[in-house]
C-alpha cells in the first residue's frame, strides 16, 4: 500500500474511534469473513447429503457446534490480537519445528485440493445457470480471485468479501420458496431420530469436520494482525493493553454473529434438501451442482437459480480465504513477510504461496482425479490436523509466556478443550466408519 493510502487508512480509523466504538456493523470483520466461508461449495455438498439423506435428524448439529465454533475462533482470533502475529509464527516460536512444518504441511494439501473442490463445484453451477463449459468457468473464477489478493490492498479487498457474505442469504431465501412443516422441523431438531448406522456418523462426522475447520482458525488470527497493521495507531495488545476490553468486545461480537450466520446458513441448506429432496426420496447427493440441478425439478427455478447463485458467490468468497489462510501459516512458519497489505514485490514468498495453490487447485480441475474422493481424503487431512492445532493453540491462550495478562478465562478454556475433544471423538470414528457407510 503506497504511503498516501495508509494516511487515509489512519485517518478513517481515527475518525472511527473519535466517534466511539462505531455501531454493531462496524464491528463485523475478521469473525464475519471466516464463518461465512465456512460455508463454501464443498461445504454447501456435505449439509446438503446430510439433508438429503437424513431429512431433519441432522439440524441439531448446527446448535451442537455453534458453541464450540464460536469458543475456538474467539481463542484463534484473541491470539492473533493479543501476540500481534498468526498462528503458524506463534508454533513455531514457542514449539518445535517439526510441528509446525507438519502442520502446515497437511494444510497446504487440504487447501489446495479444497481450492479445487471449490472452483470446480463454482464451474459446475455457472454450466447449471448457463450452460458453457465447466473447466473454462473453474479457470475464470480461479484467475479472477487471484488477481483480486494480488493487485488489491487489503482494506479495499476485505470490503470486497463482506459484500460476497451477502451471497449466503441466497440459501435463506431459497428456504421460503418451498413449503417447510415448522412444527416437524422444531420437534425433529429438539428430539432428533439418532441411528448408530455408518453412514449416519459418517455424516455428522463430515458435518463437525466441515463446520469447524483448520483454515478458519489461520485465517481469522491472521486477519486480526491485518487490522493491527491497517491501523498505525494501535499496537498488539502484549505491548499496549488499554484497547483490550473494547478488542475483546469487537471479537466477541464479530465471532458470535460471524459463526452464528455460518450455522444459520448451513442449516437452511440442510433444511431446504431435507424438505426437497429427502422428501422425493433423492438421497444420494455428493456435489452441490447435484443438489441445485435436483432442486429444480422439485422446488422450481427461483429456488434452483438462487442455490446456483449462492454456489458461485460462496467460493468467490472461500477459494481467497483458502489460498490465503495457507500463505499466512507457511510464511509464519518460515518468518516470510506476510500481509495483503504489502504490495507484491515485498512479500514474494506470501504472494508466491497464494499463486501456487490457487494455480494447482486451477490445474486439479483439469485433471482426472475423482472429486468425491479428493474431498473425502481433504476432509480426513482436516480432521486429522485440527486436532493437535487446536489442542496447541489452546496451550498458547493459556499460557502467560504467550498472551502475558490476556490469558483466556475459564469459560472459554473449558469450551474450547470440549471443541477438541469432540473433534478427537469425530477423527476416531471417522476412521472406525471407514468403508463401512
């Protein structure tokens, strides 16, 4: 960012303060942008099997793991605040190296094979719109995304993704243009029909797995530090601790909306194919071009052309967070400079990063590899991954080495140890399902 731009950068934000603590928009950012691209289009597929297959006896997931979701991004996002740096470059400076490279290393082969998940599922839903050909649509969208991290400053880019949360509404609306039985819906989430068959694990365990994911937790510490950065006025809150009580506030009420948007949405997906497609005994849905193109028979094409929308609004909104989540923890992992508020040329290696996922997971389109299957073996990267992350990044929170007198209290603590416990629970059944749904 040239030097003019961070004057205007400083005086917007000093504007913001002298005006108090703004109104509760204001406080939308970093928790926002992550929970919405929670519900990317290979998220879109796995509410939509649930759905799909389960009818309403997988909605209780969502208030499962609101809490849950809600607890570790707010510890991902307190450690980004509080230490002035992401997660990666934490690790590795108060862990052993091999940690962090392996970490980092298995996230960089999820995201990418998500990336290309993704701009596939976005390519699949223009055809749908459309027609045309997929692989030119997926090249499209690709270059368009990293065009937009390269060449566009961070505080302009940032405003770009609120806006493509508002694509995430598409699934809410396209919940009232069917008939839903509200009555069966709230009896069914309350006093669910459990079942202990394989493939009813399998899903819930693709549902947690799907909902709370490694990259959203690089993701939104790192866009903490942008807005330290975005910000010469403010310093990281282990150095200058008088903005902590109105830091946390924003968090909490960025993460609470952020996160609780991202389950809403994700339970009118498996609302809307609960009610369509369950009940017209299509059960077998694996892409989410699958679900909108099934929709349309059932639901009509209002409904079918805003679930297409939403495809393509979501992974314009996700692949960027994917790529970028990825160039944070590899360049905190090898202390590379690392911002989108750099220009280009002084950050090589961040940038170079984000060009090469985006680019292979392009180059993955192309390729003859069965999309159920990369997604499968993504989610069980994921999930393998979350576990020690979150169990380190709960170790960071708690220790006042790391976070000094901004330690995470109790009721956080306890929730965010229950989020890794329930997570561990669902990597081991995931393993004892497997071949078996």
């Amino acid at each position: 960012m040239q030097s003019s731009e961070r004057k205007v950068v400083a005086i917007e934000s000093e504007s913001a303060e002298s005006q108090g603590e703004g109104s509760w928009v204001s406080k939308l950012g970093p928790g926002l942008i992550t929970g919405a691209a929670d519900d990317d289009p290979s998220g879109i597929a796995t509410y939509s099997q649930a759905g799909a297959q389960f009818g309403f006896n997988t909605l209780w997931t969502l208030f499962f793991t609101y809490p849950l979701m809600v607890a570790i991004q707010m510890v991902s996002a307190k450690i980004g605040r509080v230490t002035g740096r992401g997660l990666a470059t934490n690790i590795r400076r108060h862990y052993s190296a091999w940690l962090v490279y392996a970490i980092v290393g298995l996230l960089l082969i999820a995201n990418t094979i998500n990336i290309a998940a993704d701009l596939a599922a976005m390519g699949d839903a223009l055809k749908l719109l459309f027609g045309g050909r997929v692989h030119i649509y997926a090249l499209g969208f690709g270059l368009l995304s990293l065009l937009l991290q390269v060449f566009v400053p961070y505080q302009r880019y940032v405003k770009v993704l609120k806006w493509l949360t508002l694509a995430l509404l598409a699934y809410v609306a396209t919940v009232f243009a069917v008939k839903v039985s509200w009555g069966n819906v709230a009896t069914s989430t309350v006093l669910p029909h459990f079942s202990f068959s394989p493939a009813y694990i399998t899903t819930i365990v693709a549902v947690f797995g799907t909902t709370i994911s490694p990259y959203l937790f690089f993701w939104q510490a790192s866009q903490e530090v942008e807005e330290l950065r975005a910000n010469p006025n403010d310093l990281a809150l282990i150095e200058d601790g008088s903005k902590a009580s109105p830091s946390f506030r924003r968090i909490k009420i960025d993460t609470l909306i952020g996160m609780g948007f991202s389950n809403l949405v994700a339970f009118f997906i498996m609302l809307t194919t609960a009610v369509t497609l369950n009940e017209h005994g299509l059960t077998n849905i694996e892409t989410s071009a699958q679900a909108a193109a099934a929709l349309r028979p059932i639901a009509g094409n209002f409904a079918f052309a805003l679930f297409s929308a939403g495809i393509i609004g979501t992974g314009l909104l996700a692949v960027p967070v994917l790529a970028g989540s990825a160039a944070y923890a590899l360049s905190g992992a090898l202390r590379w400079k690392n911002s989108l508020e750099y220009p280009p040329e002084s950050a090589k290696g961040f940038y170079g990063v984000i060009s090469a996922s985006t680019l292979l997971g392009i180059a993955l389109c192309f390729a003859p590899i069965n999309p159920i299957k990369a997604l499968y073996w993504s989610a069980v990267i994921n999930g393998v991954i979350s576990v020690p992350i979150m169990a380190v990044m709960m170790l960071l929170a708690s220790n006042a080495k790391v976070m000094g007198r901004f330690t995470i209290g109790q009721k956080l603590k306890i929730l965010g140890w229950a989020c890794t416990i329930v997570m561990s629970v669902a990597v081991v059944a995931m393993f004892l399902t497997y071949g078996k749904a």
